[in-house]
C-alpha cells in the first residue's frame, strides 16, 4: 500500500534533520512491507524567497492531496524584519494548524535511560526517568482570538491579543487528554490561570465537566506558574498535562529540556480524522544551522508519530523508537546530549547509526 506523504522542510535545520528521518522511513518501509511517496515542497522562509509568500497554494496543494504532513521547521533571522503577519510562522504554519484543523497537539517528553546523564536536573530528581505527555491545544486561545491589532502613536500607542476559547474547544481538546491519559497512568493535570483569566475559569469548569465522562481518569487543576516549578522539582508527579494554546507552547519547551534537549522532543499535531502534521518541538535552530550537527531525533521520533497515529503503522513506530534507544545506549549521541566523556557525532552518523539499527 502506498500512502503519500507531504514532506515540507522548512529554514535552519530543517532540511538536515528531514534527510535522516526520511532515510529511517526508508528503512521501516523496507522492513515492514508498505511504500511512502513523498511529495518536497517550500514552506516558510524558503518559501519567501523563492516564491514570495510562505505558504504558496501549490504547497497547500500538496498537503491537501497527502495522507499526512512531515513538517521541519520555519523561521529565521532573514526574516524576522517582514511585516510580522508576513513572517514564516505566523504566514505558515499557524495558517496550516488551522486550515486543516490540528486542534490536539501531542508532545511526548520521556526521559530515554541512556540520556538521564543529559538532563539538567539531579539525578536523585531524576531518578530512573519520567513520562510526561503534554496534550495543547493547538487552533485557538490567544494565538487566533480575534480581535488582534495596534493603533495610535507616542504613549498611548497600544497593541492587543484576545485570549478565548469557546466550549466545544475546550470540550474536544479535553477529551483527547483523557482518552490518552486511560492508556497511560491515568492521571490529567489541567493548567490554567483561573485564579486571574476568565477565560481560564471557563477553562476550568468545562475540563471538571468533561471528566465526568471518564470516571476511570484523576483530574488535578494546576496554575501555569507553579506548573513550571512543580515540573522540575517533581516531574515524576505528572502523567498527562492538558494545556492550552500558549501555556502547552511554554510548558513543552521546559519539557524539552527535561529529556536532555529540545532537539528530542516530537510532536503530533492532529484534526478529528485521523490526519495529522508532525514535526519537533523546537525550531529552526539558527544558532546551529548548517552544521551538520543538530540533533534529528526530534524528527524522527516526529516520523514515527505519523507512522502510528495518520497511518496505523504502529509496530514500524516501535522499531524507530526502539532504534533511537539502541543507539543512544551505544553513546551515539549529538553535540547537544553528550554525556561527559562521549564525542559527539554528526546529524548523519546519528542518521545512518538509526537506519543500521532498524536494519540489523
Ligand atoms: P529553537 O527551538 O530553534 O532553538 C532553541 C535552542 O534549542 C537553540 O540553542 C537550538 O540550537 C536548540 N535546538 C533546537 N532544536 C535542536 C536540535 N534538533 N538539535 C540540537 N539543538 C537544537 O528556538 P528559537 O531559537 O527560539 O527559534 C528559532 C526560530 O525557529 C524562530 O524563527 C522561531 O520562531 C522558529 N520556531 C519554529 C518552530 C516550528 O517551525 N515548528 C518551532 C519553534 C520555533
Ligand atoms: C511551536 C512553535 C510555534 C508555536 C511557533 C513557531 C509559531 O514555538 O510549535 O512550539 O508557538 O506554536
Ligand atoms: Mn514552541
């Protein structure tokens, strides 16, 4: 069976860390009977310069006619002086979470034990790893409320966002952090700011209704700034962490950092039928880019999500993330999860290491 797949790299790292998750595609595909056809196109910064806007329609084409989105990431210092609505991630992405819909954000932040030595954290802290799974909603809450906008100049020049979120939003994406949290330890922390925002009260009643219908399920309320504490104190305390647009943006981040580095941390993106636009956590990576040595697990762990949830591939999941464990355990490690003591390796030794491993 052949699925086709919209593969849209991005600016910075982007492309170097697409080419090895498409090698470690190759691999399962080979090894697990089905064919992926992938369709390249520009998106974000590169999308600017060779075609004058961020998300050309023949891009939006390609994706409309793909099963799902490998996504790398978009942005950069060449183009943080447009107009910010002309910008690679305000005129790109947020347009395509939204155009098809990709309300549920899944970001997975395990601790692999080879990689307990590269988080930040003491290891008594630490201890053997933990599992945090933070669900955000990702088409609404102040990145898309209306009204947005700035007028008027000297002092009382002002520029406002608007934070909303109507019931069925909060409904839909509440539902996904539970229906994920009953196969995983049961346990829901929703994050808010009710003791300040409205909207975030809303929030707060409409997540207590929706538990009702999953009595199996813990709920636990928590406010945004003492979840960012609570999670490196204690991060072993949380299962699944139900945010909102902007405080799941933060949270997933420090979450990030807590795996070793925000080049491991993948994420799923998805609508209500199953499609889905997969790609890192972290971004474009300028500082970096270039160089051959960003970290691609992010990536293709990315890859693997979209194997498992778009396309149901889930043992072929399984080998990647089983792979990504054996080489790690090997000290096959990039510059930026280096224990002491291990030289680092390349995007594509770290690349080829994967593929040799799924192979083998
Ligand atoms: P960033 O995530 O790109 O980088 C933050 C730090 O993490 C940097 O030191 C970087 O080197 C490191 N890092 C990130 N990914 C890595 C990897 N795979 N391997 C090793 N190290 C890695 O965040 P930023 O610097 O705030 O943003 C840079 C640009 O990326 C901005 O234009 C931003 O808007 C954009 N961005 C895009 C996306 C996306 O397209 N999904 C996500 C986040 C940021
Ligand atoms: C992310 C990124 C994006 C976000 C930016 C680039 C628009 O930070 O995917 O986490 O804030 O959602
Ligand atoms: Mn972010």
């Amino acid at each position: 069976m052949t699925h086709n797949i919209a593969v849209l790299d991005g600016d910075g790292i982007g492309p170097e860390v697409m080419a090895e998750t498409i090698r470690v595609l190759d691999a399962v595909q080979q090894k697990f009977g089905f064919s992926l056809h992938y369709t390249h196109a520009d998106v974000g910064g590169i999308a600017i310069d060779n075609h004058g806007e961020a998300l050309p329609a023949s891009t939006l084409q390609v994706c409309e006619t793909s099963e799902a989105i490998l996504f790398g990431s978009v942005g950069g210092p060449k183009w943080e002086d447009l107009p910010p609505e002309q910008q690679p991630e305000r005129a790109a992405l947020l347009p395509l979470r939204k155009h098809f819909d990709l309300f549920c954000n899944l970001r997975p932040a395990k601790v692999f034990k080879a990689l307990v030595g590269a988080c930040p954290l003491r290891p008594d802290i630490v201890g053997n790893g933990f599992d945090v799974l933070v669900v955000r909603e990702l088409t609404s809450g102040i990145y898309f409320g209306q009204p947005k906008g700035r007028e008027g100049s000297g002092p009382d020049e002002r520029a406002w966002d608007t934070k909303v979120y109507t019931r069925a939003e909060i409904e839909r994406i509440a539902r996904m952090a539970f229906a994920a949290a009953q196969l995983r330890r049961k346990k829901v922390t929703s994050v808010d700011k009710a003791n300040v925002l409205t909207c975030m009260v809303f929030w707060r009643e409409v997540v207590k209704e929706v538990a009702g219908e999953f009595p199996d399920v813990e709920l636990n309320h928590i406010y945004i700034d003492n979840a960012t504490m609570q999670l490196v104190k204690d991060p072993h305390q949380f299962d699944v962490m139900l945010c909102g647009n902007m405080f799941g943006d933060i949270i997933s981040d420090e979450a990030a950092m807590l795996t070793g580095s925000m080049g491991m941390l993948a994420s799923a993106s998805l609508n209500s039928s199953r499609f889905g636009l997969y790609e890192p956590a972290g971004g474009s990576a300028p500082d970096i880019a270039g160089q051959g040595v960003a970290n691609p697990i992010a990536q293709i762990l990315s890859g693997a999500m979209m194997l498992k949830y778009s396309l149901g591939y889930e043992q072929a999941a399984t080998a990647i993330e089983e792979a990504v464990a054996a080489i790690l355990a090997k000290e096959i490690m990039t510059q930026d999860i280096v224990t002491p003591g291990v030289t680092p390796v390349s995007t594509s030794v770290m690349g080829d290491a994967i593929v040799r491993e799924i192979l083998t």
